[in-house]
C-alpha cells in the first residue's frame, strides 16, 4: 500500500509557548462562535462544549477539491433519477430488504406510497452531502466515501470554520496564506433551499418543521440553520419535533396537508430517522409513514433516502448502470472517475468471489451494512471474520464490499475538550464533504446547485472519523 504525505500549511511543530497561546485562543474563538456541541459525558442543555477541531487548516489539493464541487450537481441529478426510478430501485434492494429489517420498513414506506400514485409528482428537497477522500494509490485524486442524502450535518457549524483558520493564521503571522481558505457557504446555501421549498409550497402561515432525536448532542449545527432560515425570512416560523411526539400529536388534513399542535408543515427536514434505534416502537414508523404520505415537501423524501443507500451506491458502480441515468457520456465519465472499486455480497458467483478476495487481503477493503451515522463498518482483520461468519448465509446480501482508500497524510494539531494544553504533532488524514441542493419531481428539476464544503479530520490510524460519533475534528481545507 501507498500513502504518501501532504505538507502542512505553515512550517510545524510550533514553539510550546505559542503552541499553548494559539490554542487558548482558538478554543475560545471556537467557543465564541458556536463552533460547539453539547458534551455526551456531561449533558447538560446549559452549557455547550467547543466541538473537536484541527487547529490549523488542512492542506487539500485544489484541482480536486474544484473537480468534487463541480461534479456535485451531477450527483445531485444522478440521485434525482435514481430515486425515481421504481424498478431500479425495488431491484437494486431486493436482496438486501429481504435480509434487513431495517431498509425494509423503510422500502415498505416507499411501495405504500407508490402504489398510492402520489409519490411521483410530489416535489422532494434534497440537502446531500457527497463524501471524498483523497486516494494516495491514484495520485491523490478523490474518490468518493459515499453520498449522504437523510441528516447530511455539519453545513451550520462547518461554514464558520474558515474563519477559525484565517484567525489563528493571522495571529501566528500568516495572513499572507489566507487567501487559500476558501470561502463556505454551506449554510446560506442549505438553507435557502429549504426557504425555496418552503415557498413552492405555497402557504405563508406553513411551518419548517425539523424532525430531531430525543437528545440533540450536535445542537448547534442544528440551531443555526433554524436560525439562518429566520435571518433570509423571519416570516418562517421553524418548529422542532422527535418522531414520537409526531406520532402522538400531528395530523393529516382531508387534503393530506400536514399539521402539528395546530400549525400547517410546509416542509419536513430530518435530523433523525435515520437509524433503527431511533425508531423505538411501531407508532414512530406510523409518523414516517404519515408524513411522507403528507403533502409537505420532505427533505428527504423516503425515496431520496432509499437512493442514498450504501447498497443503491454499489449497484451504481456496475458496469452499464450510470449509463442509465446520465445520457451525457462527459458525465459518466466524470463520475465514473470518483468512483472506487464497489462489489455486491450477494449469495451468488460475483459475490462468493468478491468475499473470497476480502477474505484473501482484508486490509484492502471496508465492509459496509445499510447503516448512517459512523461506527457501522468493518476494517482491517475482522472484515475476514465477519465474511468468514457469513458464508452461505444470507445475511451477507445486506453488506456491501468497498476498497479501501489511503488517502495522504500530514501532520497537525487536534483540538479537543479535556484534551492537553499543548498537544501533541500528530499524523492527520482529512475527509472533504461537498453539499449540494436538489429540489424537483418525476418530471422537472426546479433547483440544483452545489452549495459549499466541509472538511473533517482525523487520526491516520483511526478507521472512522465522526465528528459526532467522537473522533474525528472540524476542519478546514487549505488549497495548494
Ligand atoms: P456512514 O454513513 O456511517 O458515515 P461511511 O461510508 O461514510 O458511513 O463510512 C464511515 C467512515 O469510514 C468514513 O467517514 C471514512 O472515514 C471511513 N470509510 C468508509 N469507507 C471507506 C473506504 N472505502 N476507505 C477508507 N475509509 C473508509
Ligand atoms: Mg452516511
Ligand atoms: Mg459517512
């Protein structure tokens, strides 16, 4: 395996006397700035936490962060089709609803309202976030971790990073780099879709409604897009729900218009729904299926979430299938390009042979379930454990096999709660996340755009880096 490494922005270590004054200093900047979450150990809805972060930008390489934003309206039109494409979508799941519980309440959802007629002509708002690592073995160029089309995070909190940086860079006596932090706007963008869709919908008295989990931990991200949507028009009113006081308390009209505690819903925006816990009983399931019944535009609607899953995205790097849904071939090849190796485990010749070479060269590959929110996959030994456990069971059609990418490595400072004074120079690899916005239907398109950027890093040797999940750290790009 390749890994090769990546030059930090400013010469590093840093002198332990600046090194602990910049951080004091960026820790309260981050704090100051709601670049905050709330503490898992010590919740408490009083005080908030800075979020983990990296103290100085992290180098990116330019052309291909440039190549990820312009490919993002591509992506969005792509999942756009996919979504409505029925048969595409029932055959590209069949094996793995079979097996997962989970997708398959949420696929039943998908042929309930089908089959009602409604769900092709009803407008979808997509708030995506496509996810790239840059890959050492193909000369740094990216290739895509996956798409995110349900609770795609971090555009709130994301947006004011750069500003971090271009703080701490001038403090250290580097304004001069400052010119390669780009600009995000990430949560302008993301919200002024939801504030079109809101629009579409047509009536000025309707709601956002924001459907959230029973603890929001990631509570700033969350309240400033409310509070973003309240700056572009303080007219809409955004109200926050979990799914259980939904099912307990919401309505539909003889319209199907959506109502909750007497307020119309315009548009529902999912923070949570996306994995089974957060559905703890049958009545959270009914709300799902409630709303997406509704007429308010969802975001996502149950099947932009079916196309965002991990399975959908395998079969999406089977020879032919692109060519199905772009009938631009610059397209295809673009995407094909950010495309890695991607195989299916089905109990069948191509996926005995796929398990077969994982099991040969684990540490080449990452096993994935049909699963958000970090934590789910399988790396490195165990990804020969759990394929050997699963020979000739059937539970195996419900993971997908994706090779592994290296990216490139540099050396930085991670920032975190309760961590030291001075940290320690450690080796960093980052993940980029471009945003993009869709809005539209079965037959049209109305908006679809690339709206901004996040960058989130972590340890080299750590497998996963979730902000949320608890090891990853906030970032921003520095373009070379
Ligand atoms: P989730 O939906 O849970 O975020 P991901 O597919 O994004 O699932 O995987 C979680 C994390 O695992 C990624 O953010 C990345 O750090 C790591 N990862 C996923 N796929 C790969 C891969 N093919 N190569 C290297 N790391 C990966
Ligand atoms: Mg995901
Ligand atoms: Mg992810």
């Amino acid at each position: 395996m390749t890994t090769n490494r990546l030059e930090p922005c400013i010469k590093l270590p840093l002198e332990n006397e600046i090194l602990e004054d910049i951080v004091d200093k960026a820790k309260d900047w981050a704090l100051m700035h709601g670049a905050g979450m709330r503490s898992k150990v010590n919740f408490s809805k009083d005080s908030l936490q800075f979020a983990p972060f990296i103290l100085l930008p992290s180098t990116f390489p330019r052309e291909e962060f440039n190549k990820a934003t312009e490919i993002q309206i591509i992506l969005n039109e792509l999942i756009h089709k996919v979504a409505h494409d029925y048969g595409f979508l029932s055959s590209s799941l069949k094996s793995t609803v079979e097996v997962d519980e989970f997708t398959s309440r949420l696929f039943k959802i998908y042929e309930t309202v089908h089959n009602e007629g409604t769900a092709q002509q009803m407008l979808s708002l997509g708030l995506f976030r496509s996810d790239y690592l840059a890959h050492s073995a193909a000369n740094n160029n990216i290739k895509q971790v996956e798409i995110n089309t349900i609770a795609s995070s971090f555009g709130g909190i994301c947006t004011h990073i750069p500003s971090l940086h271009r703080y701490v860079l001038q403090e250290l006596g580097h304004g001069d780099k400052i010119k390669n932090v780009p600009v995000n706007t990430a949560l302008e963008g993301l919200c002024g879709g939801m504030l079109e869709a809101w629009k579409i919908y047509g009536d000025p008295n309707a709601v956002i409604l924001f459907v959230i989990e029973n603890i929001t931990y990631n509570i700033c991200d969350q309240r400033f897009h409310e509070f973003e949507i309240r700056r572009q028009n303080r007219m809409v009113v955004v109200i926050r729900r979990t799914l259980t006081q939904i099912a307990d308390t919401a309505k539909l009209g003889k319209n199907k218009e959506l109502s909750i505690d007497g307020l119309s819903v315009a548009v529902v925006y999912f923070r949570s729904g996306y994995e089974p816990a957060q559905y703890p009983s049958s009545k959270e399931w009914a709300a799902r299926l409630m709303i997406e019944r509704s007429l308010a535009i969802k975001c996502p609607s149950i099947h932009y979430h079916l196309a965002g899953t991990k399975k959908v995205q395998q079969t999406l790097a089977t020879p032919g299938v692109l060519e199905k849904f772009l009938t631009d071939p610059a397209k295809v090849d673009a995407v094909k390009e950010i495309f890695t190796g991607l195989y299916s485990l089905d109990l069948d010749e191509d996926g005995n042979r796929a398990a077969e070479m994982a099991i040969m060269k684990p540490e080449c590959y990452v096993l994935k379930p049909q699963r958000e929110g970090g934590g789910n996959n399988v790396y490195g030994e165990k990804v020969r454990e759990v394929l050997q456990s699963m020979t000739d069971s059937q539970e195996r059609t419900a993971w997908i096999l994706m090779e592994r990418i290296i990216p490139p490595v540099q050396k930085g400072y991670m920032i975190r709660p309760g961590g030291p004074e001075v940290p320690q120079l450690v080796d960093l690899v980052s993940e980029l996340g471009i945003f993009g916005v869709i809005i539209g239907n079965a037959s049209t398109v109305i908006a679809n755009r690339q709206v901004g950027h996040m960058l989130r890093t972590k340890l080299s040797s750590a497998d996963e880096g979730g902000v949320a999940a608890g090891s990853g750290a906030l970032d921003s790009p520095y373009l070379i």
